[in-house]
C-alpha cells in the first residue's frame, strides 16, 4: 500500500522546480510528466491543441482519465505546469533550493505544488483501489499564467470537461489568501482586458495650444479612473481597475495626436462588457477630453475567452461541503474560506461547466517574485486531502 509522505513529495517538487518551464516553454516538464505517469502505470495522453487566431501557438496539456467499474460522479482535478517567467530579486536558487520546512523556486508555490500534490495523490489512488465507482480526470495545463488562459480554455472548448460534477483547483489557495493553511476558495473575481484609444490633433511642440494633445487627455481619463464607482459583491467585495500601460509618441518635438491607455479590469458578480464600458464613458465625461476615443476590449481566441468571469459557490453543494469536512478531518483544523482577489483557470471552470470549483492548495510566499516558496508540510497536507477527498467519494461502500 502506497502511503503520502513528505520525502516522496520533495523530491518530486524539486524536479518539477528544476525544470524551467515559463509559459509558451512547457514542452520539458510536460514530457516529464507524462514519463512519470508512464513509468506510474497510469494511463495518461497527451491534448495538442492551436491557437491560430492570435498568438499562432501550438500547445499541450497531459490528461490523466481514469474510469471506475461501477457508476459515479466525475471529479475533476485542474493544474498548470507553466511558470511566470525568472524575476530580479532572487538571493536563493530560481531552480529549486530547501532551507527548513520551505522550497524555494520558480513555481514552487505557483503552482508546481499543486500539481505534484495531485500527481502523489493519483498514484496512491491508483496502486491502493482497484475497484472505484465515477471517474477522475486530471488535467495538467499550460499557458494558465500567459494570455487567455489557453490550455484549459482549449480543454473545454474540445469537449473534455463535459459532464463532471466538481472541480478541484489545486492553486495555492493559502498562499494567495494570506490566511493560515488550510484555507479553501469558493471562488474568484473576474476581468478583462481593455484599451482606450484617444485620437488628438498634432501640432507643433513651440504652439501645443494649436494641438489636442492625447496624452494629456489620457492622463486625465486616468485620474477620474480613480473614482468609477463599482459593484460591492457580499462576498468577493468589489473590482478594481488598473493601468497596465500607456503608449503615446510626439516625435522629437510634436504634440502627440494618438495615446493608447491598456487596463485590466477585475470585476465582481454583476459587472460585465457593459457595465465596465458605461463607467469608463463616465470617466471620459468627467475628464472633459478634446480627443476621440474608442474602447476596445481585448481580442481573444474565442467569444467565452474573451473575458474571465466571476463566480462564487456556497459551498453547501454536496460535493463541495464534503470537500470542505475532508478537509478539516484531514488537516485537523478547520479550513477557512476565501475568495481569490485575481483570476486564474478555476474561473472558466466555475462560470462555464455547471459545475462548483473549489480553489484548495498550499501555503508559501512571494508568487510571481523573487524567493517563491512553499511551505512543504502544506503540500503534503494537500496531497493526503486530495486522496482521502477522491476515497470518500469513490470507494463508498456499495449497497448490495
């Protein structure tokens, strides 16, 4: 019987880490994943999918489907394999270091420790129950931390995720909240991204007067953006806008006449294309801009991957609120419940299957900077609770 335990998670973590694998890169850490389930005896393929319309990028995510002999529900287990990229800052090793109960690396917390607390799990699952009912299927992405959230939004739209009762989204859920681990999140804002076009009128630098200057009108949008006034959700409170870039060129001595002012726009339960255009026209008003202006909101692979939409779940579902006492019986403690401030692919999971998608993961610090770390008890925690969580659900005890 194969038992979860902290030395086997470690060094699994620490190949993972070791493969560098910043997004549009995943070819290296997919093929290890994939060999590691291979040499597992668990039968996992490999998903190709193309996004021609705008990157032009050919990628893939490992699926790892496995079918109980006896009818049940479908859990899905969700993860990416792909990193930010290398960030200034570091004073430990990018590619995997252990000082004490923490792991240091590119990933080690987002989210190579999901994805290796998953990975532990399905191969206890796999050696120690023969027999199950339902289905279980596991899916490694890429490109979650690049545009458009595309491997996952690859998977739905190809017609993998259909029919499944629950999403298990193994993102550190602790090391995002800031809270204590075990933390669970029952569901995220959204957002989108968004340009403002400001077309002005050029005129010589020595007589500005005789020009309509877009950058100084985008300057002024970008302060009454200071005050939109947004929806307030009970629970993932409310949205925020925030200026990403701005590009606008006079030339060597000319008032510019076009500027380009790129958000992004989180949003809560409520708010959508419509209601972010209204406060934006609002912002224009109010800002009492000469130029023209044009709102464009970012293009995308696909009409459901335009935006990323918010959702939350009570929790009280009954796959969810078994997940949520598996967790504190495992832990033994009680998990405290959250909302992701930021977007990731649990929300295409729990806005556009129907399904509920629980965000549980664990604890560590500074994701997306130097010194990432996680803190291992929590990733084996995680993974021990994913097992236990797929036996509760999958191996009842059948009536004859």
């Amino acid at each position: 019987m194969f038992t979860i335990n902290r030395e086997y998670i470690t060094n699994l973590l620490m190949d993972l880490v070791s493969i560098e694998s910043p997004y549009f890169e995943e070819d290296k850490v997919m093929d290890y994943v994939y060999d590691w389930f291979i040499e597992k005896d668990i039968d996992v393929f490999v998903h190709h999918y193309h996004e021609s319309k705008i990157t032009g990028f050919k990628g893939k995510n490992l699926i790892v489907d496995l079918k109980g002999n006896k009818p049940g529900p479908t859990i899905h287990l969700n993860g990416h394999l792909d990193t930010v990229r290398l960030t200034s800052g570091w004073t430990k090793n990018p590619k995997g270091e252990i000082d004490g109960d923490k792991l240091y690396g590119v990933g080690a917390l987002d989210m190579k420790s999901g994805c290796a607390a998953t990975m532990v799990a399905l191969k206890a699952f796999v050696e120690n129950h023969k027999d199950f009912s339902g289905r279980i299927i596991s899916s490694f992405v890429s490109v979650e931390e690049g545009p458009y959230g595309m491997g996952t939004n690859a998977l739905i739209e190809d017609g993998y995720l259909e029919n499944i009762d629950i999403s298990i989204v193994t993102e550190p859920s602790a090391g995002f909240s800031g809270n204590t681990f075990p933390d669970i999140s029952l569901g995220a804002r959204g957002g989108y991204g968004i340009e403002i076009d400001l077309f002005g009128k050029s005129s010589h630098a020595a007589t500005p007067e005789m020009g309509i200057s877009a950058a100084k009108d985008a300057a002024k949008v970008i302060c009454e953006l200071d005050n939109v006034e947004y929806i307030k959700d009970p629970y993932l409170d409310k949205g925020d806008v925030c200026v990403v870039g701005i590009e606008c060129d006079g030339g060597a001595c000319s008032v510019p006449d076009y500027a380009k002012i790129r958000l992004f726009w989180h949003i809560v339960v409520g708010e959508n294309q419509k209601t972010i255009t209204k406060e934006i026209e609002k912002a224009i008003k109010r800002a009492k801009i000469e130029s023209d202006y044009n709102i464009r909101f970012r293009e995308a692979p696909s009409e459901d991957s335009r935006g990323f939409m918010p959702y939350t779940i009570t929790g009280n579902e009954p796959l969810a609120k078994e997940f949520i006492e598996l967790v504190e019986e495992t832990c033994q403690e009680k998990p405290s419940l959250s909302y992701f401030r930021s977007i990731g692919d649990f929300n295409y999971l729990g806005s556009r299957l129907n399904a509920p998608a629980i965000i549980f993961g664990a604890y560590g610090e500074n994701f997306h900077s130097g010194d990432e770390y996680v803190d291992l008890e929590t990733v084996v925690k995680t993974s021990r609770t994913i097992y236990k969580y797929l036996e509760k659900i999958l191996c009842k005890t059948q009536e004859p």
